[in-house]
C-alpha cells in the first residue's frame, strides 16, 4: 500500500510562511530585473545620448515603476496576434520559433517606446533606443535559455 505525502502547508502557522516565502521570492526576482533594467536604460543613454534625455535620478525611478504596467500593456496587445498567427502557421518548429522570436522583440520594442513616451523626465527625440533594446534582447534570449536549461540540469 502506498501513501501519498502531502506537500502543501496545513496549519495556518505553515500557509503565512508560505506566503511569506512565495512573496520573498517575487521581490528578489522583480528587484532583479529591476536593476537590469536600470543597466539597461542606462547603457541605452549612454550610448544614444542625444536619442534621450532624462532629468535626474527621479526619472529612472519612474521608469522601473512604470516597467510592469508598460510590459502588461504590451502582452495584452501581442499576445492575442501571436496565438492567432500560431494557430494558422504550419506546425513547422521552425516557423513558430521564428513566430515566436518576432512577437517577443514587438513585445520589448513596444514597452521601450511606451516608457521613452510615458515616463516623466525622460526626453525621447527618437525610437532608436527602443529598437536596440528589443534587438538586443532577442540576441541575447538564446543564451539565457540555453544559461537556464544548463543550470536545471545541474
């Protein structure tokens, strides 16, 4: 006879620590990504500076704080398209990888524009910092896949 053993938390004590932990966990991992995006954002002024101005510190603060809704915004529109373009694709791996690699650099393409537009200080004479975000995130999506699927196996 078997017994299953089961995992989830019990008693009211075991549930809060749960939470706790699960809400711990979502802090570190949007704190992280987060700071990359600063870097992001900053690189991106440094390296266009007359594509984007921003007025201080306060403006950086703005665009972390407006990252998720941006994002949120820019799944609604994409993902809808890219599920209906998959269903008429053929069932080549091949055509939904690239389907798939196009709609995610529409995706970060439209939440670079929707926060040079929307976020206060930030000055944009120009999309250009939002097509090389995009570009360089989908350059550089292989290799955290390929980092990520090294680190499971581990």
């Amino acid at each position: 006879m078997v017994h299953e053993v089961d995992e989830r938390p019990s008693t009211p004590s075991e549930k809060r620590l749960a939470r706790a932990v699960v809400g711990g966990l979502i802090l570190i991992v949007t704190a992280l990504v987060g700071l990359l995006f600063l870097l992001v954002l900053l690189i991106t002024v440094a390296v266009f500076p007359q594509a984007v101005e921003l007025d201080g510190l306060t403006s950086l603060l703005w665009a972390l704080l407006l990252l998720a809704p941006c994002s949120v915004i820019a799944t609604a529109i994409t993902v809808p398209v890219r599920r209906l373009v998959r269903a008429r694709l053929a069932p080549s791996a091949t055509m939904v990888r690239i389907s798939d690699a196009a709609f995610a650099w529409l995706s970060a393409f439209l939440v670079g524009v929707m926060l040079l537009d929307w976020t206060p200080g930030v000055h944009a004479h120009s999309i250009l910092p939002a097509v090389a975000v995009a570009t360089v995130g989908l350059v550089i999506d292989p290799v955290v896949k390929r980092w990520g699927k090294d680190r499971t196996k581990e």
